[in-house]
C-alpha cells in the first residue's frame, strides 16, 4: 500500500487514461469503426493463424510484451506510455461493443480483473520512470563545472534509486498479475463462462 500511496498520481493518471477511452469506445463505437474495426480484424487473424494462442504462455508473451512496452515508453517521459494507455482502453472498450455486453463481462472478468490491474499496474511504473528520467535530465542540466563531473553524476543516480526502484516494483508485480492472468483465461474463463450461461 505504501508503494501505491508514493506513486498515487501516476496510478489515478494510469486508471484515467485506460478506463476513458474504454468507456468513450463502448459508447461511440460506430464513429470509431475506421480506426479501430482493422485492429480487430487484425487482431481475429493472429487468433485463427495460431499467432495467439488460447495458452497460458502465448497470452501471457502477449500481455507481458504491451506491458514492458507501457514501461519502457516511460522513458520519453510518458508520452508513449499514455498512448498505449489510451490505445488498449479504446480496443477492449470496441471489442465489448461487438458482443453482448453481458456474455463480454461474463467471460472476461476471471481473468480480466488481474490483466487490467496488470496493465494499469505498468502504466503506473511507466509514468514513475518517465519522473525518474525527467527529474534526472533536470538535474543534469545543474551540474557545476568546477566540480567532479562523475561524482555528481553518481550523486543524482543514488538521489533518483529509490524512485527507479518503485517503478520496477510496479512493473514486476503488473507482471505477476499478468501471469495469474493468463493461466487463468487459458484455462478456466472460457469454462466458466458457460457454467454461468448454463445457470442463467
């Protein structure tokens, strides 16, 4: 909790950016077809050419891959975090209008609550990194002349770690939930969905 507590900001910022335009994509799906229906066609070809697979570490490859992305685009201080951010809140909230809203939910929330916090959880680290890498490049730009340049480089290293260490604490743990994630979808979603179709 005290690592969530430290980074709040980037976490609300990571929410926003992910449930926003999810929700905005559910809504006005149509408006959004010519961006987004080649997405998911292209998407439904890498499933039936077996690019995808319904596995655990074929899902697991392919969420771990979007969220080293979301972390390692904090590096440009964000901007390419946000945008992935922004882009897979848009693409599940469009697959979800193509379905009935209640067979998506229904076979999407074992594994979806873990992928999602997965997901946010390496947004978040993104957006720590992209702090840790802007307050360095800030202090940088002060580095007197007159003064040990590698000791003042090894100086702000050790000032930014702990910050660096949060975000790579995020991001591990976004990647344990990814893992629960894909085993879970691989394995059981797919059984439990028509349990619960079969009740109701």
């Amino acid at each position: 909790m005290g690592l969530l507590g430290r980074n709040e900001i980037f976490l609300w910022a990571s929410v926003l950016l992910f449930f926003g335009p999810m929700v905005i994509s559910y809504l006005f799906a149509g408006f959004l077809d010519p961006i987004l229906a080649p997405l998911l066609a292209n998407f439904q070809q890498r499933v039936s050419d077996g690019t995808l697979k319904l596995e655990t570490l074929s899902l697991f490859i392919n969420n771990a891959t979007v969220a080293t992305y979301l972390y390692i685009g904090g590096i440009l201080v964000g901007a390419v975090t946000a945008f992935l951010l922004i882009t897979n809140g848009l693409f599940i909230g469009y697959v979800a209008s193509k379905v009935p809203l209640g067979d998506f939910i229904i076979f999407t929330l074992p594994h979806g609550i873990f992928e999602v916090v997965g997901i946010i959880l390496a947004g978040t680290a993104g957006f720590k990194l992209g702090s840790v890498v802007l307050h360095f490049l800030n202090d940088v730009t002060k580095i007197k002349r007159n003064i040990s340049i590698k000791n003042q480089i090894s100086y702000l290293l050790k000032v930014n770690y702990d910050d660096f260490k949060d975000s790579l604490a995020l991001f591990i743990i976004g990647v344990i939930l990814l893992i629960i994630a894909a085993f879970i979808e691989a394995n059981l979603s797919i059984s439990w969905g028509q349990f619960i179709q079969s009740v109701i």
